[in-house]
C-alpha cells in the first residue's frame, strides 16, 4: 500500500505516492506549470515559486515555451510540442490556457485531482485529470476538453498530458524504449536525448505492431538494480504517438497520447472529448523497479478482478499442431493426450468457424457442432477455449454478403483485400466506429459464450487498417473513425468482461500487436508474439516485462514445434521450452497423437512441475537479473509478495571457451531470512530435486548464487522458501 495524498498551498500542487512525488503550480501569467517530478518532497514549502524556476535566459523577455506547461494549447510563441490544437469557429487557431479552478476527489484507494483551465477569450475548457492510487505508486493523467460555447469547433491535436522532466543542463537523458515488428515485438532500444525530437507512434490502426507507447528516461547510468528511472506508457489500443523532445534551453518534455496523424474531431456546443490515459511513474529503483510499479498497477487497478489474483491454467491449442486442418476425430485424438500430459483448458484455435464473419462451426469439419467435442474434451477433465478473429469479414461469409457496407473503406474506391495465403482467406476490415457492427458482434460472440459454456475466448486481429474511409459517416465526422474504433472494441470487450467475469479472454494481434494497457482493463492473457523460437522469447519476454506483468505472457504454444519457424532452429530441447514458457503462461503445441509415451511423460513432468511453481512466478514480483540481449545466458527470478518464497530460472546458450557464469544475485528477499534452497529438476528422466546450502535473502541479494549453466540449451530452477 503505497503512502499517498495531495496537498495544495498558495496556488500549488503537491502529490505524493510511496517514493515519488510529482508537483505543479499556477505562475503569475495563470498557466499551470510543472514544479517537480521525482523523488519524495515532504514539505510543500520546499517546491520552487512557479515563475522563479521557468525565467530564460533569452533575448525575448517571456517565452511561452519556457514556462514547462502541464498543458500547452498552441498560441503565440509556444514552439514545442502542443498538447492542444483547436480549430475554432471564427477561424482562431490558437488557444490560451490558464488556471481556471481544481477540485480533490477522494476515494478509499484512490485521489484525484481534476485542475481545470480555461481559455480566456473562448469558451474552451480543459479539465486536467491526475489520479493516485492506494495500491501501486504511478499517476494517471487524462484530459477532458470542454466545448462550452454555442459554436463548433475542431480538436486537430488532443494530447493525454505532457511530462516535465527536471532540467540536467548538457548531460543528455537517455531514452529506453520498446520497437519492432512481427516476431519480433517490444525489443529494447536505447539513445541519447539530444537537442529535437524523437517522436514514437503508431498509425496502424494497432497499437503495439512496431512500437510501444511507452518511454522510460533515466540520467545514463541506470540499469535494472539502480538509477532514477521516470516513465509511463499510453493507454491506447489504436493509434498513438509520444514525443520526447529536448528544446534549446535543455527542457526535456514528453508529449502523447492519440496520434494527430488524420485526427479531427468535431466538438459541439456543450460536447467534451475525453482522451486515453498517460500513466507515468518515478523511481530511484532502476528499470527493474519501474517494470515491478507497472506490475502492480496492471494487477492491483486495471485486470479484471477475477483474473487479478488467479494463475493461468496450462493450455493445449491446436494452432501450431493442426492448423485449420480440424475435425472432431483430429481434436478428440489431442484432446486425449493434453489431458494426459496435465492440460487444463484446451483450446481450438483458427479453423472451427464457418468464415470470419461467420462465427458458428464449419458445417463440413464439424457436422454435429462443436457441441460434441466440447462435451468430451469436458469429460477429460479440460475447461474449454475458441479462437474468433472478429474485426475481419471474408468475402466468401453470409455476414459480407449481407452488409457489404460494413467494410472499411472510402467512397470511391476498392479497399485494400488483406489475403492470408497460409488459410487460404480474403476478406476486408469491418468498421468497428459503426455502432451496428460492434453491437452485432457483441451479441454474436455473448450467444457464442453462452451456447458453449466456453471459459477461454482468444480475440485475435490479423491486419493493419488501411482504407479508414466511412462513407456512411455524417460531415466532417469520417475522420472520428480511428478513435470510436477503438472505443467502441474497448466498449465491446468490457461488456463481454462484465457479463462473463469467469471467461479469460486472450488478448492477441498476429502476436503481440495489441499488448498495450488499455487492453489489460479487460484481457487476462495476451499473445506475446507468433515467435515462438525459444531461444528468441528469452528476449521478447525481457522486452515485454518491461511492461506487462509476466503472468499474462502466453501464445500459441511454448512446447510446440512451432519454435522451429522463425528461424528454422530445429534443435530445442523440450526442457528447454518448457522451462522458458514457465516463466509466463504456460502452452503446449505439440501434435500429442504423434508423440511417444516416453515424450508424453515427459511434457507431463513440465506441467506437474509448472503447477507447483506457478503461484510464485504468476502472483510474485519480477526481477530480471540478466539478460540474452548481453550474455549468453538469462535469468528470471520471481518473489512471492510475502517473501516466503522464490523461484529463479536461468537459461545459457553457446557457452564457450570454458565460461563461468557468474553468480546470479536475487534481490527481493528479507535479507534476515535464512532460505532452504533447491534445484528443482524435469526433463526426459522424470523428476528430481536436489537440496542446497541455506542462505539468508541478505547474502543472496549480496554474494549471489552460482547456477552452473553449460554449452547450449541449458535450463535451471530453483526455489526458495524461508525457513
Ligand atoms: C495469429 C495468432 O497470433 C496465432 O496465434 C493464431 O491464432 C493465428 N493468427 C490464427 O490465424
């Protein structure tokens, strides 16, 4: 429980969470500026005066610009990156946004301050919104732009908030942030912050298909133990854009929220547009730390309720092993053996359904319905799952050939085909920002649940948006479109998450393509790539901790041959799988009718083992103690919120020339706690355990721990349990 509040003084703000504190006040022109952001300030006494802390050294005596805005309207001689861009009725494109009043909302968890500002001369209101929580040690920041006037205007920019990070003078800050592409998903990058702007964004329609809206900015030296780390991440599953800039007088700001790219919204008189949230957070912790505030804001304030506490059952699906190739006798001859091998929901992934678009059972794969199957994969002891790709229709389904309209596409042209050779399919994008749609997919996908009892939905989305045209839309509303998409998905998936609490839901985008915050309010499972090279998912898994709770780390299949795909890296081990799927959400691809006995014990012995060990590496807190990106081995260890226990996973691959790997020191622990220590052990041989020497959490987190890790493909476990 983080210690938290919000004090306000002459004109200031002052709010503190656990180790962090974040300040603003109103300077002597009426504009919210930023005081402070960092480490705890006790005294409100102590923040700087709001005018003392923004005069320039410049040949103009003010410059809007210098004054660090919480949020800047473009105006006058303001030349950083705006939060707020507005067309207004008399052709004024400018606006002015002073302190108008604040109130302090208080609740058991959580306090708001909502600040709001006010154009002189306009009509134009903007509530800043900053929200603490009891349970995790970040603010949230919205902001809610007020038409109060008679005439219309139009939000051209509509940022969520800009950060203020505290003046270093010539001493760069550096910028980590999370890039890649298919397969290759949240990969960590790093640069200086010079003198510009580095802007991060997404305009697929996605929000995570090549970038992640997420920054973190330390001061050069911080790694995942120490070093003051300032970070956040936008809550946005469309497109998005953060800007990190650092102006002439070495002010570095990030800016973001909703992507200004072909955004414009009409506001009428007496309408507010609210933006996507902008979490951020402090700490002096490292980047090990920033991830673990992340952690605990996803588990404690955004995931389902339900979900939050429970750990992932062990999943079989049919994607790597069968392809759209089903029928009942090819899923019950899996069924059968996932039960075997300690499967605990099974699930039919693409392939079952009629056509996307049509979301009933194939009539020729499955004759009787799915009724039969799911009966006996019940039988065998699994809950059952489906997979459903909803924002598609293809050309071939009822549903386009009765609403051909509800394509995406302009007026005047043929929108783009998305063609998926590997099944064979062609279809267009459905236009979600149309109401009718997402409410027929609502009752499409409610009727689903209930006709099946299903307790596993996977909601997958394959292609980019391409013709955001909405010929159907009233005028000068066509543009809306990328953002009532998005809020109407998120309306979609909270009403499926309210009416069936107990159904997971797989948040999945052709992988990871939609792993962002916003999703987490309603997805307990996310599909962290279609990369299922092992050797590659030590790296993607780094990368996505660095946001994600680890827990939520699933895919198709962990123990699949899928792994071979990627890379055409034919020899993993599947120990080696195993142990590294652990470390998330643990799946199984394998084709099990053609696996020997000798195999399927084996895999057998991974889920045993897994279910022994998850409450700790799903409910623990993370510490990445070394990473595949540097070494040759990796290594992940998660704590228990009590501190009881412990597990550590370490992985190596191409040792050479005799390494040592150097010992592995787990933080996290009471370090006067003496802690049994075992190497848990699975693999081909069955199952064995090996007692260590005891030692307390102090001289684990200091001496370490020596884990012999050898050649290729090795995997370790160990365990930790206070004593
Ligand atoms: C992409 C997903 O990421 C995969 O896991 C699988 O569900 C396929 N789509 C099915 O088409």
């Amino acid at each position: 429980m983080a210690d938290f509040g919000i004090e306000v003084r002459n004109g200031k703000f002052l709010l503190r969470t656990g180790e962090s504190a974040y300040a603003c006040g109103v300077n002597a022109a009426g504009y919210l500026v930023n005081l402070h952001w960092g480490g705890r300030i006790e005294r409100i006494e102590d923040l700087p005066e709001a005018d003392e802390l923004h005069r320039q050294r410049h040949r103009a005596g003010f410059l809007a610009q210098a004054t660090r805005q919480e949020y800047p309207g473009w105006s006058n001689d303001f030349y950083d990156e705006p939060a707020l861009l507005v067309e207004l009725a008399d052709g004024t494109r400018q606006c002015a946004l002073k302190y108008q009043n604040h109130e302090i909302q208080t609740a058991a968890d959580r306090q708001d301050l909502i600040v709001t500002l006010a154009d002189p001369d306009y009509p134009l209101q903007v509530r800043l919104h900053y929200r603490h929580y009891a349970a995790a040690e970040v603010l949230e920041r919205w902001t809610e732009i007020v038409n109060a006037g008679p005439a219309p205007l139009v939000l051209r920019s509509a940022q969520s908030a800009a950060w203020r990070l505290p003046r270093r003078g010539r001493q760069a800050y550096r910028l980590t942030h999370l890039a890649g592409r298919w397969g290759a998903e949240g990969q960590i990058s790093r640069q200086p912050v010079t003198q510009g702007k580095f802007v991060m964004e997404s305009r697929t329609g996605l929000s995570t298909s090549f970038a992640t809206p997420f920054f973190a900015l330390d001061e050069g030296g911080a790694d995942e133990a120490q070093g003051r780390v300032w970070f956040g991440t936008v809550e946005w599953s469309g497109n998005w854009k953060i800007a990190v800039e650092r102006d002439g007088f070495e002010q570095v700001s990030v800016t973001g929220g909703l992507h200004d790219f072909d955004f414009a919204w009409p506001l009428g008189p007496g309408e507010n547009f609210c933006t996507p949230v902008f979490v951020g957070g402090f700490t002096a912790g490292g980047f090990g730390a920033a991830s673990r505030c992340l952690h605990r804001y996803q588990r404690r304030c955004l995931l389902p309720p339900v979900q939050a506490d429970q750990v992932l059952p062990v999943i079989f699906n049919s994607w790597a092993c069968l392809g759209v190739d089903l029928d009942e006798a090819r899923i019950l001859a899996a069924a059968d053996r996932a039960a075997e091998v300690g499967a605990e929901l099974f699930v039919i992934d693409d392939g079952w359904q009629a056509a996307l678009g049509d979301w009933w059972a194939d009539p020729q794969k499955f004759p009787r319905g799915l009724t039969p199957v799911i009966e006996q994969v019940r039988q065998r002891g699994m809950d059952f799952g489906l997979w459903v790709e909803i924002e598609s229709f293809e050309l071939k389904s009822r549903l386009y050939r009765e609403h051909p309209d509800w394509a995406m596409r302009f007026a005047h042209r043929e929108p783009q085909k998305k063609v998926r050779g590997d099944v064979n399919r062609t279809s267009y994008l459905l236009n979600f920002a149309r109401p009718e749609v997402t409410e027929y997919f609502y009752q499409a996908l409610s009727r689903l649940i209930r006709e099946t009892g299903i307790k596993y939905l996977k909601l997958d989305m394959n292609c980019f948006v391409s013709d955001p045209g909405w010929p159907e839309a009233a005028p000068g509303t066509e543009r809306t479109l990328w953002v009532k998409y998005v809020r109407n998905l998120h309306d979609l998936f909270a009403r499926l998450n309210g009416e069936f609490p107990e159904v997971l839901l797989e948040n999945c985008a052709a992988g990871g393509g939609r792993a962002d915050l916003a999703m987490a309010r309603c997805f307990g499972r996310i599909n962290r790539s279609d990369n299922q090279d092992t050797l590659d998912v030590l790296q993607l898994h780094e990368g996505f901790t660095w946001l994600n709770l680890p827990k939520l780390a699933g895919g198709g299949c962990h123990i699949s041959d899928a792994a071979r795909g990627m890379n055409h890296r034919f020899n993993l081990p599947h120990k080696f799988m195993a142990y590294v799927g652990m470390t998330g959400s643990l799946s199984i691809g394998k084709n099990l009718p053609k696996c020997s006995p000798e195999e399927l014990r084996e895999f057998r012995a991974y889920t045993d083992l897994h279910k022994e060990i998850r409450h700790i590496s799903h409910l623990g807190e993370l510490y990445r103690l070394a990473s595949h990106r540097e070494e040759p081995y990796a290594a992940f260890a998660s704590v228990s919120e009590d501190r009881r226990e412990a597990v550590l996973f370490a992985f190596a691959h191409s040792i050479q020339m005799g390494y040592k790997v150097p010992n592995l020191r787990l933080p996290g622990l009471n370090p006067d706690w003496l802690y049994a220590i075992t190497n848990l052990d699975a693999g081909p041989a069955g199952r064995s355990e090996q007692a260590r020497r005891a030692m307390t959490g102090r001289a684990l987190a200091e001496l370490g721990i020596g884990v012999e890790l050898l050649g290729d493909y090795d995997a370790k476990l160990l365990h930790f349990r206070a004593q």
